[in-house]
C-alpha cells in the first residue's frame, strides 16, 4: 500500500513539476527592477560627466542599455516624486504634495492604483526594498499598497529629530521593526543582499522589485569598505557604494540566467543637494528647485537583446510614464482611472515619435515651471532655499533648454507671446485637474523650537 502512495505522489508531483509543461506555458514576460537613488544628482555619474565618483558598473549599465539625458520628475522632493512614480499621476491629483514626516498622520491612500498593484494583479511577485516615504502608519505602509514583500526603512534617513519626537530610526520588514536604531553604515549592504535574496527566491517566477536606496539622502554613511575611496569625500564614498549595489543585482541576476528576460531601470527621486558634495552637472539648481538641477535626473534602462548598446536618448520623459510603459510590457490591463504619463515603449526601444508632450513641475501644492518642447518656463517665485550656487528667482524665467540647458540666459522678454502661451497651458492644466484632495498635511503637533527664535 506505501508503495502504490509513494508512486501516486510521484505522479502528481511530477504532473505538477515546471518542467511537465515548460514548453507550452513557461511565463516569458520580462521581470521588472527598478533601482532608485534618492537625491543623486544629474552630474552624479561617470556617465553623465562625474570626474570625481567612480561608477564603472553603472557606466557599464549606460553603455549596454539606453543612457537618458532628459528625463524628468514631477516634483523636486521625496514623497511627490515617489508617488508620480508609483501612480503614474501628478501627485496633486492624489494630495500627496509634501514629503511625510515621523509625525504625519496620512500617506498615499490606498484608492490610488499603484505600479506594484498592477504587476500584482498580473501575476508577478512585488518586492520593495529600501525607502517607502508613503505614509509609515499600517494603513498606508507597502503591503496596503501592492508589495508582496517590504525591508526598509519608512520614511527618509534623517528623520530622528528630537523636538519632534521622532523615535529612533527604525529598519523594517513586512511591517514589523528589526532593528532600531538602524545601522545607517550596514543599509546599502543589507539591501543589496535582501535584493539579491529576492531575485534568487523569485528566480521560477515573474517578479518586479523595487529597489528604493536610502543614499546619497543626507546623513551619508557608507560601510568600513567603501570608505575613503572616492575623490569626493563621503558624498563620493556613497555613491560608489551604490555603484557596487547595482553591479551585485547584475551579478546575481547571470547567476541565475535571468539577465535575459530582466528590465532594469535606474533612476532618482530628484536632483542633489550641492552642499554636501552631490553635482547637478551642468543644470542650474538643486534638489527643492524647480530648475532642471532639481528634477532633471540621471536615468538608464538596460534590457539585454531588447536594446542597442551604447544608445542614449534625449528626447524628453517624466517619472510617470514607467506605470503606462510597464503595463505594456507585460500586457497588463490598467483600471480607468486618470494616469498622466504616457507608453513610451515604442519610443524608447524603437524610436518611434512619440506626440507632443507638455510636463507640469511642482514644488508642494504649487506649479512652479513647465517644460513644452525645448521652451521652459518657470513662474516668479523664490527657488532656491539652499542659496548655493544661484540668487533667487523673483521674476518669470523662459530658457531655450536646446541651447541654453543650464538656464542662465532669460528669454522672457524677448519672447513674452511664449511666456504668454505657456502661462495659459499652466493655468488651463490646472484647470483641467478639477477639484484635487486637500494636501495631506495632518501630522501630531509638536513644540518647534525654530519658531521660537
Ligand atoms: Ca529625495
């Protein structure tokens, strides 16, 4: 009788094995990884100029991928940027226009339709690891969201200030702290090894991780290794440590033969903060600023045999058009709702031309600057907090970015009909967004001592 179970169970299990029916339905849609920084500026890397912070595995990313050299965010700051990511929408359609902080009592809702939601439905095992910044009570934390799986940290690495009452800086898994306060020397390390578990884990499966870095986000930290190596102090330190990250994820994903049927995008939140050692390159402004320094950033997208090598593509995109792309990539229905970006799938890897686009910056709740073709207009207002390296702009600003990229010389009065046209797309696109969500600003108050001076 044991014999006749043992040799039922061999059938079913090998009815059930991969291999029974590998041939006629092995899943072949592409898994999805997408790596982002969080500040690292447009100047940040070897490709995109850098003389001073060595990223020969990103380099090599560039050279075997697709090198952009305008892409843009929607927003110059963390949380914004991350949920016209992850949404495919301006942020301002879903209130999330400030950046959280330890306090706040909101985050993204879970109504929005998320890019983890969709390769979710489809099928696909959904990972983040690495900085959430959505919103860190349960209700909004990624598993309420579209992750199957999360490690990291909530919100950004800075967030421990005492007045506030900011508990220690917490590293979490699935919800639960692991660790408080979090080593900050160990993070980029743990996340590379928790990605490269992941891949090896979901290896016989489609999967989309996300794979949010804490670094270079002030305060810098950097493992015993990677310290001291670079030519640009601990700013260059982090990044190189980045670098290594992301050639360990190439690594691992030869390992397991998945570098031929793998997407891999790296990008940024936004642009760098110039004081602790970041590079816009040659871009005015910074991270806060809606100069291109602020939401230009250093995009690359490398997907063996899809590709040319060595290509690099100046036609310009923004952050929420990967949610529309990816949907076509893996055949994924959306629901109908309003997504802002576009499928630039037969842009990018087929150079077909896409329409028209006008894209919308915003600072907070408020529309700073557009980009519309190869005029940029950026309204009168105060941009730039950190002072660093340009005055304030009080007064309108329109920059031919063809030839003037670096926004020093003012067309506005020597074009005001293009100043005026582009004031009344700014407007209209207002307009058309009808009524949007209050900002979600609710957060337990605390005694600021700032206030006081
Ligand atoms: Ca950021």
């Amino acid at each position: 009788m044991r014999g006749f179970y043992l040799l039922l169970i061999g059938l079913l299990t090998g009815c059930n094995s991969s291999s029974y029916n590998a041939d006629t339905t092995k899943d072949t849609r592409p898994n999805v990884i997408f790596i982002y920084a969080d500040d690292l500026g447009y100047g940040d890397l070897g490709s995109y100029g850098s003389d001073s912070i060595a990223t020969p595995y990103l380099d090599q990313m560039a050279e075997e991928g697709i090198r952009f050299t305008n892409f843009y965010t929607t927003s110059p700051i963390c949380s914004p940027s991350r949920t016209s990511l992850l949404t495919g929408r301006y942020q301002v359609r879903t209130g999330v226009t400030r950046v959280f902080f330890p306090n706040s009592l909101q985050g993204l809702d879970t109504t929005e339709y998320t890019m983890a939601e969709m390769f979710k439905e489809n099928g696909y095992e959904t990972g983040l690891i690495g900085k959430w910044h959505l919103g860190h009570l349960p209700q909004f934390l990624p598993d309420r969201h579209g992750f199957d799986y999360w490690f990291g940290l909530p919100y950004s690495n800075d967030m421990e200030w005492k007045p506030r009452k900011d508990p220690p800086l917490p590293l979490m898994r699935n919800g639960k702290v692991i660790a408080q306060p979090v080593n900050q020397k160990e993070l980029t390390q743990r996340y590379s090894a928790e990605a490269k578990y992941f891949i090896a884990k979901n290896r016989n499966k489609p999967f989309f991780m996300y794979l949010a870095h804490t670094f270079p986000h002030t305060p810098l930290h950097v493992s015993a290794e990677y310290d001291g190596t670079s030519k640009l102090g601990k700013y260059g330190d982090v990044v190189q440590e980045l670098d290594r990250s992301v050639g360990e994820i190439f690594e691992t994903l030869k390992e397991f033969g998945l570098d031929e049927n793998t997407i891999v995008v790296f990008s940024s939140d936004n642009g760098p903060v110039l004081k602790v050692g970041g590079s816009a390159g040659e871009l005015r402004g910074q991270k806060t600023t809606t100069w291109d320094g602020g939401i230009k950033v250093p995009t690359l997208l490398w997907w063996k045999g899809k590709v040319a090598e060595r290509k690099v593509d100046d036609r310009p995109y923004i952050m929420t058009d990967w949610l529309p792309t990816f949907s076509s990539l893996i055949d994924a229905q959306l629901p109908e709702i309003t997504i802002d970006g576009t499928d630039i799938s037969a842009s990018i890897f087929d150079g077909e031309a896409l329409p028209d686009r006008d894209f919308y910056f915003y600072f907070n709740e408020e529309l700073r600057a557009v980009r519309s073709g190869d005029w940029k207009y950026k309204r009168a207002v105060v941009d730039n907090p950190y002072r660093q390296r340009h005055v304030p702009s009080h007064e309108a600003m329109l920059f031919d970015l063809e030839k003037d990229p670096g926004e020093l010389n003012n067309l506005a009065r020597e074009f005001a009909s293009v100043v005026e046209e582009l004031e009344k797309k700014m407007d209209s696109f207002e307009k058309s967004l009808g009524q949007v969500p209050e900002p979600k600003l609710e957060a337990l108050p605390f005694d600021d001592p700032r206030k006081k001076k």
